[in-house]
C-alpha cells in the first residue's frame, strides 16, 4: 500500500496544510476520576508467549531524498531522555548494485546504537525483470521466471555487500508487497513459495544473513499459505514478514503462522494514515492499539514503522518526536529485545488495552491503552509475586512520556493507577530482589571515521536546525560555503536572535568536545562579529549563555566559529548550539557545522584578513595598476563578489560603482592625476614610472593567449609505456526532472582509491550528442582518456575523476529530436539535473572533494 507516488502527494498535502505541534512533556494534570466497573488486571509471570526483538523504521533516501541526520539517528536508535528506543532499522536494497552504499552510512550509526538490521527488495534488477500491466496484481514489472537464480544472487550480493561495509545484516526478504505491486514488482504466491523452495539458500549462502519470506501489504493469507504448503520453502524460509495496511484486529491472528516455529515480523505501517499530522491527539493513540493488537493477537515479534521521518512519523521533519512517536515510545524504551511477552487481563474495561513483557532483570512492563472517552482508576496486580518498585511513564493529550516515580503498592503484590482518558501508560515493575530502573543512561555519541558526531551541510535539508528568536530558517544557495545549499536565518529583529540545534541527549554534561561552525553575511555592515553559542537551564530553571567561540569576518566573506576543547557545563540540561550576532540584525548564512571528539581539528573558513580598503587598489596588493583596472572593467559589467573589491573600485566614494570610477582609475594609471579626489583622499602608491607605457587591450589580450595552450599536442593523444591510464565506467542516477535514470560515463583515475578525494571535472557533449561523445565513440578524435592520464603523469594536472553526462533533460522525450525552443529547453533543464542530482550522486557514490575549489566543467557549446 506504501505506494510512492501516493505517499508523496500525501506527505505533500499534510505539509501545505500546516501542523499542530503539541507540547513536550508537561506537569501532570488532574484528571476526573470516574467509578466503573473494571475487572482487576493481574499479570502472570509464569505463561509466556513470544520473544520481542523490537520495534523500528526505516531510513529509505532515493525516496525522500536525503538520510536521517545524525541527530535524528540518534534520536532513534538512542534510549535515553526524549529518545524513542528504537531496535530495530530496515532498508532498501536497490536493484542497481551501484547504489548499494548510500543504505550503508545510517546502518552502520543505528548498529552502533544498538539496532538490529534488516533489508527489503522493491524490484529485480532491470535486466532480468519485464513490465508488466501496472496494475495491483501485474505490477509495474515482474521478475523473468528465466532469471530466478540471478535474482537470489543479486540479493545474496546485497547482503555480502552490507557485511563487507560492517552491517550485520540480520535477514533480507524476497519481496515488498508482492500483492499491490502497482509502482514495484509483482509476484504470483505459488512462483513465491517456489522461488524460496529453489534459491532460498542460495540468497543467504556465504552469508549470516537469514531469509525472510516475501511482506504482503494487508498480512494476507494467500501469500504464505503456499510457504506453509512447501516443506523445502518452510525449510528455506527463516522468518515470516508482513504489512499491516488496513488489516483489521480479527485479520491479524494467523494460527498456521503462529504455530510454524517460525518469527512474525510485522514491517511496514504508518498509523491510522497519512494525511494528517503525526501529533493530531488523540489520534495518535491509535498507534498504540494497532501495537497492542499485533503483540497480543498477532503473537508479532517485531513492529516495523513505515519511514521514520515523516509529517507523518515517529520523527517530524523539524528532528522532534512527534505524539505519534511518544505513544510508540511507550513500547519502544520499556520492551527491549529479548523481553518476554507474558499474560495479563487484556481488557479490564471497556476499549482499554493491557499488555505485559517480562525482562531478565527481575522486571514487567506493563503497557496500559485506554482508547475510551474517561478516565479511571484501574487495580494492577502481579498475583502471588512481591512487588519492589512501581514506576510509570504517560503519554495523554498533554502529556509526553510523562514520569512518576514509585507508585504505591497495596498489599505487597498490588498498585492502582490513573488511566486518563485516550492515554498510553507503561508500568515498570520491579519484583521484590530486582533492581529498580533508573532514567535509561544516555547512549555515548557515535564518531564516525573523522571524530565527527554529526556532521551538517545542509546539502540534504535544513535538518535539526530552527529559529532561534522567533526567526525563520531555509536553504540558500546564494552563497554556501562548500556544497550548493547553506542556511539561511531571517526576520531578525535583535542581535540574539539567530539559528539553533538541540543538541542530541547523547552529548552529556560535563563532557568536552570540538564544535565548529562557519559563518557569513552579504547584506550589512562592512564586517560583522559572530558569536557561536550554547544556551541550557540548570536543575532550578535559570538560563545560561556561553559562548563556545566568536569571529569577525568582512562582509561576503565565511568566516569559522571552532573550538576544540568545548566543556558542556555539568548542570546543563537540554543544550541547544546557536549562532548570533554582535549588533547588527541582517540577514546571516550558516554552514558545514559540526560537533566532534574533543581535540578534533574541523577544516573550515579560518579567520579571514580584515582588509583597510585602499581606492582603486581591488587585488590588495598595495598599488594600483593595469590589473586593478581589469578587474573594476570586469566588475563592472559581471558583479563584485567580494565587497573589498567593490568598494576599493568605488574611487570617486559615490555609493556605487560607475563608469567614472573606471575613467578616474585609468586617469590615475596614466598619471593624469596622482590621487583620487573625493571624500577621504588618499594618495594610493604608483609603482610604474611616468615612462611606462600602457599596454591596450588588444596587446594585453595577446600576452595572455599566448601563456594559454589551445590545442592539444599529438604526443599528448598517445597511449605511453609506463603511464597509467584511468578506468572508464558507466552508471546511472535518477533524475528528479525527467523522472526517470539517466546513464553517465566516468573516468576513474589509475589506482582509484575510496580513502582519497578526488575533485571533479564535468565535461559536456554538444547537440544531438551523448555522454559517449566526449569519452568513448569520440575517443578516435579527442583521446580524452590520454590526454588527461599523460597530462597526470607529467604534474601538469592532479588525479581527477571526470564524469561525462547524458544532457539532454526532458521528461517528455528521451533524447533530441530537433532544433527548436523545445529541445533548447530540454538541454537548458540540465542545470537543474547537474545540481540537484548528478553531482549529489557523484558525491555520494564515489570520493570526491566538493566545492567550487574543486568542480570544474568542461565541453562543447
């Protein structure tokens, strides 16, 4: 049912209708107690039922687009203070092998954090699949029956794959959603259980991985009765998986699966849809219930979220749990893997829901759903067993994982409890001899291979990042500091107010650790003073600002805000990073920050020279000459990026640059005048003697193309003994603008190494061409792949990779077909494909440097 196409609109409606955000947890509210008759819901410890392995989500960006950020990752994955618990992360094998890393980064961050992994195919690989009719039961394609054992070894590549990047990859399925495969592929349930019967061994061989049986959308019976029915398939077949769509209560009991010795994974559900806001309460509640059914009726071992972060989702786009999230976590934190579930009066009341797990620490949860209209006081009892310590955690339409503390307990063995109306209460119970739970400890954050706790770039989304002051924060492409988006903050109004992150609940107090930021403004003053900050409360509630570092930085220069040896005061409570300015209030652009392992040296801006402008001297070089008007003439007519510049070529100090100024700057060059006369008169240096003679343009133009090479040599062109040439590759990305994968070609250097970055050159083909133009079928006149690995080996370039694209972009047609404004259009569209999608590909599949430093482009008109 998770169909993309439709989620998309979905996801896209909720966010243009605006959202509801609740508020984070409050003090407890009274609630009116109502007498009604409730039975007393007693717990026995001794009649078991199935082992939990846990609850989870999954990461999937070829559909949103961009990873779980660091911070949400640990969010997650993290049990400790507003952290959902989550055990459990399930991904996406891409049927181009190609794409296999980009499932690798949030993986290996969820595993660290305790996660078990598990993977899901959508389609086969395009050459061993067909279309079919696009329907729900043809499916958009279908696996050729010739091709069956291509496909176990395609996914049996997947799972070597993740264990050779350090993913324990726990199982991997057949099949998502064989029975509504109308974007994704469909299967017969007979070809299904044969399929398993024939190559299940083949897909986990070598490997650790187990086999999962295909996940039907609704948990309907015809796909695995089939599996049932074949016993090599059963043999093959580790673990049984499913969706929950639509499937009601009574739908979800499955004795024959229940009763096969064989796990329940349910993995895939947004509850109850997702067109509205995951904190509209107290909708959210039924997220609990649809738990609760699938644990106790369902006998389920696992309970898999649809995407994480969602309008939607446990997570909100903005990195905050959402109700929906909190009423997940009351299972999420309390049932850990390997607790087990243990009989209880399910329904003590009426619509209210009671469920219990057992851990080997001497404890029980207790999770408690009231779906009714009224609160009540309900009587909880562990029969025969003494009871140690009560406490709760409450999620209410007011409440988020609310916590009271040590409960009384009546007659050694009982407690009662508040259930308030449409509310999720988990109970942790600790037996007489157990040890009382303590807030769960937070998770240490998890550096990845630069000492970098997270790392954001804003190339993928504004992240965690928000308003700080009642500001408004979006990308810029304007002018980011390395990549094609930093953020922007607007509508300030006071210096203080800026941009902040809430640093994950991982980054203790007490604890040292490096920070850095890099910072810019184009809009104000000359120059500007930045202060990168930490706000937090302490214990009594008082606010606290330290600055962790500052830094001045003339106007349309990025300047960096680091320290590498940052303590979190000891009583720092939920500590927020922000960025703010001394006096002014324009508009600032923030980028590349991040947070590492104390002593972390985080390559950024540095501290830029605050230069004194001197008129007509725009390269700062101390004299005005030749140069200096160049650069003005070309300023000019093309804009000024940098403000020195432009101000220094402002000689006549009117406000703007003008034709004048070229006119007095020339005067001065030919010694006409000896200094500029305007307001503040200077006498600039003059280094050429009135002798000099001045070159034209014309002669000027001359000595430069004559320090230029035009034409390549013919030794050039020649393969030679000795020298290494590179490695010519095609693949493919999508394009968010024709809709559908492109082909490129690129050009690895000799010896290829992914530990090193390489830069990047694009070089372009012209009309009516292709991206083997440039590389492959016009080698025969261009010897490109030569003349680059020769140009390499005698130091007159660096080890590059260059990447040769398909241009044409039109989600009409698939290439040319003639010369007129619509096909101009579809080669013009590329830009948008260059930025948006090629190069993010690029960055992501292979180790190149970024920035405009290192991209360069190349090619025909």
């Amino acid at each position: 049912m998770t169909r993309f196409s439709k989620m998309a609109k979905s996801a896209l409606s909720v966010a243009l209708a605006g959202a509801m955000v609740l508020s984070g947890t409050a003090l407890i509210p009274e609630f009116d107690i109502e007498t009604q008759a409730a039975d007393l819901c007693t717990v026995d410890i001794s009649k078991t039922y199935q082992t939990i392995r846990g609850f989870g989500g999954i990461n999937l960006r070829e559909w949103t687009g961009s990873d779980l950020t660091d911070a949400q990752v640990q969010k997650a994955f993290g049990n400790g203070n507003d952290e959902l618990g989550l055990s459990i992360l399930r991904v996406y094998v891409n049927d181009d092998s190609n794409a296999w890393n980009q499932a690798v980064p949030v993986a290996k961050k969820a595993q660290a954090l305790g996660a078990t992994v598990f993977a899901t195919p959508w389609n086969p690989p395009a050459s061993i699949r067909i279309n079919g009719d696009g329907s729900l039961t043809g499916g958009k394609y279908q696996l050729r029956k010739d091709k069956w054992a291509e496909y176990a070894n395609h996914l049996n590549g997947f799972a070597k794959y993740m264990e050779g990047q350090g993913v324990k990859l726990y199982s991997i399925s057949v099949q998502n959603e064989p029975d509504y495969a109308e974007d994704w592929t469909y299967w017969n349930p007979n070809d299904l259980a044969s399929f398993i019967a024939q190559y299940g061994k083949n897909v986990t061989a070598g490997t650790n991985v187990k086999l999962m049986s295909p996940e039907s959308f609704q948990y309907r019976k015809d796909i695995y009765t089939p599996i049932l029915n074949n016993p090599q398939a059963m043999a093959n077949c580790d673990l049984f998986g499913t969706h929950f769509y639509g499937t009601q209560r009574s739908g979800m009991d499955f004795p024959a699966l229940e009763n096969s010795g064989k796990e329940i994974w349910m993995t895939e559900v947004y509850v109850p849809n997702s067109s509205s806001d995951a904190d509209t309460y107290p909708e959210a509640v039924e997220v609990a219930q649809n738990i609760h059914n699938g644990l106790v009726v369902g006998n389920l071992n696992a309970y898999v979220w649809w995407y994480i972060r969602r309008s939607y989702g446990l997570i909100k786009e903005n990195g905050r749990i959402s109700k929906r999230g909190y009423c997940m976590a009351q299972y999420s934190k309390f049932v850990r893997p390997g607790d087990v579930r243990v009989e209880v009066t399910e329904q003590p009341a009426k619509d209210v829901y009671v469920s219990a797990y057992k851990n080997s620490k001497n404890q029980v949860s207790i999770v408690a759903v009231n779906m009714s209209n009224d609160g009540y006081a309900q009587q909880f009892s562990m029969g025969n067993n003494k009871i140690g310590n009560v406490d709760r955690w409450r999620t209410s339409a007011n409440e988020n994982l609310a916590k009271t503390e040590n409960l009384e307990v009546t007659n050694g063995s009982t407690f009662w409890a508040q259930l308030p109306a449409k509310s999720v209460s988990t109970f942790v119970v600790t037996m007489d001899g157990g040890v009382v739970p303590t807030d769960p400890t937070p998770t240490e954050p998890v550096a990845d291979e630069n000492g970098y706790f997270f790392h954001d770039t804003f190339e993928n989304g504004i992240g965690d990042w928000t308003g700080h002051g009642g500001t408004e924060v979006s990308l810029s492409g304007r002018n980011p500091y390395e990549g094609k988006d930093a953020l922007i903050v607007q509508g300030r109004t006071s210096a203080w107010m800026g941009m902040e992150k809430k640093l994950p609940s991982s980054f203790i107090a007490g604890k040292t650790y490096s920070f850095s930021v890099n910072v810019c403004e184009m809009d104000g003053a000359d120059t500007d003073t930045y202060y990168f900050k930490l706000n937090y409360t302490d214990a009594s509630g008082k606010a606290h600002y330290v600055t962790i570092a500052d830094g001045t930085a003339p106007n349309g220069q990025w300047v960096q805000l680091s320290n590498e040896h940052f303590t979190i005061p000891e009583d720092a409570i939920d500590p927020i990073i922000y960025v703010e300015t001394a006096d002014s209030t324009t508009n600032f652009y923030i980028d590349d920050v991040v947070g590492a392992v104390e002593g972390t040296k985080v390559d950024g801006a540095g501290t830029p020279v605050i230069k004194t402008v001197l008129r007509g001297d725009l390269n700062g070089d101390g004299v005005v000459n030749v140069i200096d008007y160049a650069l003005a003439k070309r300023g000019l007519l093309k804009g000024f990026g940098d403000t020195y510049v432009q101000k220094s070529a402002d000689v006549n100090q009117s406000g703007t640059v003008d034709v004048s100024d070229l006119v007095t700057i020339q005067k001065f060059i030919t010694k006409k005048i000896n200094k500029f006369d305007a307001v503040g008169t200077q006498t600039p240096t003059v280094t050429e003697p009135v002798t000099t003679t001045v070159k034209s343009m014309q002669e000027f133009t001359a000595e430069c193309a004559s320090k230029v090479a035009e034409y390549d040599t013919a030794d050039s062109r020649v393969e030679k003994d000795g020298t290494q040439y590179g490695t010519i590759k095609s693949g493919t990305y999508y394009s968010t603008t024709c809709k559908r994968e492109k082909p490129y070609n690129i050009l690895l250097p000799a010896g290829y190494d992914s530990s090193k970055k390489y830069p990047v050159l694009y070089v372009m083909h012209g009309y009516w061409e292709n991206q083997n133009r440039m590389i492959t079928e016009g080698n025969g006149t261009m010897y490109t792949r030569q003349i680059i690995g020769n140009a390499i080996a005698e130091g007159a370039a660096e080890d590059m990779i260059v990447v040769f694209p398909y241009i044409y972009s039109s989600a009409t047609q698939a290439s040319c077909s003639g010369m007129d404004d619509a096909n101009n259009a579809a080669y013009d569209n590329f830009i948008n494909d260059l930025t948006k999608d090629l190069m993010p590909h690029i960055e992501s599949t292979y180790s190149v440097k970024t920035g405009p430093d290192n991209t360069a482009i190349t090619g025909f008109s």
